[in-house]
C-alpha cells in the first residue's frame, strides 16, 4: 500500500516527554528521530512505552529553530517507536516540510509508492500522488489529497451518521464554508445573496460613507454594522449601537445627543451623549424609523455639518462620528405617510446594503444551523449532529425569525436531545414538517403557514400589534382578525 507522506531518513535529536503512569512526573529522554515525515516520525528508543500514549516532542530543526509539538506512539518497529504528530501548527509544518524536502534526497522514484520516476513527472503514474514538491501550493494540495485519501481508506466502515459527521467537519472547519475570515469568522453564509453582501461590506467599510441596512427582523443587520466598523480605519475606537425603538423619545434624545447641567429637572450633571462616545468610531441605529420628527432633524444636521448639540446648550460641538443606521420597516412608505423626513431618508439612503431573508439563502440555512451546532456542542462538550430528517426540516421550514430563529431552535435541540443525533422534534419542528404519506392540502398548508407565522411574530414583537402588522406588511385589523381566526 502506498504511504500517506513522503519520508526522510534523517538522524535528528529529539527530547521525548513522558508522563509516568499514576501522576508520578514525568520523564524527559533524549533521542534521535530515524525518519520524518508531515505526519510523524520513527523515533530510535524503546522504553516502557504503550500504544496510544501521549508524549511530548522538542526537536531543533536546523535554521528553522525549536518546535515542541505532542505525539501519539502509534506502533513498535524494529528501529524504534512511529508516532504521529497532533499539534503541528501551520508555522511549524511548513518548516517541518522545508526540512523534509532539503533532506529528501531521492527524486527517482515515487517517494509515496517507490515507483521508478525517471522522467521526473509532476504526479506518479501508479498511485497518483502529486509529485509537484517544490510548488508553493504543494503543501495545500497535498493536504487535501491526503485527507481524501485517508477517508476513502475508511469510507467502508461509514454508516450514513459518520458520513454527516465528517462532511460537516470538512464544511465548517477544512473547507470553512460559510466562514469568510475576512470579514468576521461569526459571520457565517455561502449563498450568492450573502456573498454579495460581503462584497458590499468590503467596499463600503473603509470609506466613511453613511450606510443604510435593511432586512426582515434577525437577518444580521448588527453584526452587518459591525463587521463594516470592524473593518474600517476606526476599527480602534468605538462601535455604539443604539435601538431607536427601545428607548423612550424623550429619553432618546439626551441618550443621543447628551444634556447640560440644568436643562431639564433630573439634569443634575452634564452628560455626554452616545454620538460624542462614540467620537472616532461608529454609532449604529437601529429602528432608525421609530426616531421622532425632532430627532430626524438633529440627526440631519449632524449628518450635513457634524455637530451635535447636548439638551440645553447654546451651540453643538463638531464630532467625527461614521453613520450606520438599520430597519426592518419601509422608510419609503413612512415618507409617503409624512412619519420620516425625506431629505433624511437620502442622506442615509447613499449606500444600501438589503440583508436577504434566512428563507431565501438557500443552503445556508443548513450551514447556519450546523455551524451553531458546533459551537453550541464545543461549548456544552458534547458531540451532537443534526438526523437526516433533522437537515430536510431545517431546509424546508421558511425561518420567519430568521437567524436569530436559527441560533434559539438549535440551541433549544442541543440542550433537549438525549441523543447525539437531533432529532426533528428536538428541533421543535415536528409540527411543520409535512410527511410525504399525509395528504396535506394546500389551503391547509398555507394556513399552518400562517398561524406559525402570526405566532412567531407575537412572540418577537412582545404582542404588540403595531410591530407585527409592519413586520408582516399586513394592517392592524388584519392582524385582528387572523388572530380570531387562528385562536392567537
Ligand atoms: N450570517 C450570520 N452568521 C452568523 N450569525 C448571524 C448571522 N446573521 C445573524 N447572526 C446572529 O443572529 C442574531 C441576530 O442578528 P442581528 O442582531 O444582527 O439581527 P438584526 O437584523 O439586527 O435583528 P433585529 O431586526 O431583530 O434587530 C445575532 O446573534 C447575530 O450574531
Ligand atoms: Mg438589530
């Protein structure tokens, strides 16, 4: 059979750590390592050790320096002990590789197989390994064909809960699918919609243009605002997020803009505002709709001449503040009933950044909903991935709460389940999910539909009719009447 890695025989000391058996310290040895490779190395000694064991490795690599990396003793062989690496970081595994090529003396034949290349072709004729050493993107490759390599070795034994297992490990943490490091490692999603916003976050972020984020309730309009500060000049200094709407207008305004000594009763001190703490940095509001008429106009003017100016002052002060401003309600239609000021709504209006609805992002709904499953178990420590039935739930229900709908059902199934693979129900999707041997009709469907709907949005919007009447774009009395109608 051909191996996994190419070797090297060298003759290179190495510090063996051992743990001694019943917590009595432990043992540092040195040896040679006989032979390397990526993967592990044949170390010349054969003390007391046991298969499986642990042990420490400190090792110099000539010009490279010192690594100290830990091992597993795999098996005995007649020169020593082969033990494979764990903790090889990418740093110490490309010197490692360095250090193998330099001392990887034969190039006639497949270092993999031992088949004879003469020619000196780039991948071998016999077992397909890519013989391309010295090409940068070697190491990259070379990962991938192993890894591939390694599972086909395994794949016989596979039941279909190992296959999940592994693709959702190749996913979330080989492939990173769904994680665009460059934005923000939290924000998950591979959907061409949310590819396009990442671009948009990307273009957007380094300039000091105010930025307009719209979206259904939980699409991410925050971390959007964050990942644009996070990536902007003023990344160092202070990102406020204020909601418009949670806050009573009266208090808003001093919360906003601050006060004076005096200038109202209760106006015991001065106090400065969330636009001058965040001076620098970048102010996020959200539910820019709910801002009353007098806060529209002070925030215009701060957005025409940069001046805020505290309750009770007789002038403003200039502050260098970045703009982001998110809603989940149609400024359009509020212009139209005179609640938003127009010249407002296109001073923030200059770059729109609209976050798609869960519903529509196709296969980032598995992807999100995989990617908290992980964290959540990483974080309760415990191994848990989604049923077949589990993923066809996930792909089918429509996600009106969005993400934030994601995060709290796979949170609820992580803690719910007794066994490690969720189950539909865990999910608490049971009674949404239509099976193929129940005849549903669609008029039935449609009302399902509805109800979980209406009942979602309650829940979100704390029973307050207004906000589900605008959140589901439907007037207040019909509100009324599907909760008669549903018995909400
Ligand atoms: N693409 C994503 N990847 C990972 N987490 C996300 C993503 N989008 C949103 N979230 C998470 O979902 C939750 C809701 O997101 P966020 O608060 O940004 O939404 P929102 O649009 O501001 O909601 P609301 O309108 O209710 O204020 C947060 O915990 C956020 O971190
Ligand atoms: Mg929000």
């Amino acid at each position: 059979m051909a191996r996994l890695d190419v070797r090297c025989n060298v003759d290179l000391p190495v510090h063996v750590v051992v743990g001694n058996d019943a917590n009595k310290g432990i043992t540092e040895r040195v040896s040679k390592f006989t032979s390397l490779s990526l993967g592990g190395g044949v170390i010349d000694f054969t003390p007391s050790l046991n298969k499986n064991k642990i042990v420490g490795l400190r090792y110099e690599l000539p010009r490279h320096g010192e690594f100290e990396i830990l091992g597993e003793i795999l098996r005995f062989e007649d020169n020593g002990v082969a033990t494979r690496f764990f903790n090889l970081n990418r740093d110490a595994k490309l010197k490692l590789w360095d250090y193998i090529k330099e001392n990887f003396t034969d190039d006639l034949s497949c270092p993999y197989c031992g088949k004879k290349n003469t020619q000196k072709k780039r991948r071998c004729d016999n077992c397909s390994w890519s013989l391309n050493f010295y090409s940068q993107d070697y190491i990259v490759e070379h990962e991938k064909e192993s890894f591939i390599k390694r599972l086909a070795m395994k794949s016989n034994a596979f039941t279909v809960e190992d296959i999940y297992k592994v693709l959702n490990f190749v996913d979330v943490e080989v492939l990173k699918v769904g994680k665009n490091l460059d934005i923000n490692e939290e924000f998950v999603g591979s959907s061409q919609s949310i590819l396009n916003v990442f671009s948009m976050i990307r273009k957007i972020a380094p300039t000091d243009i105010p930025v307009l984020i719209t979206g259904e309730s939980g699409t991410g309009k925050e971390l959007t605002a964050m990942a644009i500060h996070e990536r902007s000049q003023r990344r160092n200094k202070p990102f406020v997020a204020i909601n418009c709407a949670a806050i009573p207008e009266n208090l808003l305004e001093a919360e906003l803009f601050g006060h004076e000594k005096g200038s109202f009763t209760g106006a015991v001190k001065q106090k400065a505002g969330k636009f001058e703490y965040a001076d620098g940095g970048t102010i996020f509001l959200d539910e820019i709709g709910q801002l009353s008429m007098n806060l529209q106009s002070k925030l215009l003017r701060f957005l025409e001449d940069k001046i805020v100016e505290k309750i009770g002052s007789n002038g403003g002060v200039k502050i260098d503040v970045r703009l982001i401003a998110a809603t989940n309600n149609d400024l359009k239609s509020a212009i139209a009933k005179g609640t938003f000021r127009k010249d407002l709504f296109y001073r923030l209006d200059v770059f729109n950044i609209n976050l798609p609805p869960v519903r529509d992002r196709g296969e980032d709904k598995v992807i999100l909903a995989r990617y908290f499953l992980n964290k959540f178990s990483r974080e309760m420590n415990l191994s848990k991935t989604f049923s077949l039935e589990a993923i066809e739930a996930i792909k089918s229900y429509n996600w009106p709460g969005n993400v934030r709908e994601i995060i709290n059902k796979v949170r609820r199934a992580a803690v719910m389940s007794t066994e490690p693979s969720i189950t539909v129900s865990d999910l608490d999707l049971e009674s949404l999910t239509i099976k193929m041997d129940e005849v549903a009709s669609l008029k039935d469907v449609r009302s399902a539909i509805e109800k979980q709907k209406i009942v979602e949005a309650m829940k979100h919007c704390s029973n307050n009719i207004s906000k589900v009447a605008r959140i589901l774009g439907i007037s207040r009395p019909s509100v009324y009447s599907l909760r008669r109608k549903y018995n909400i």
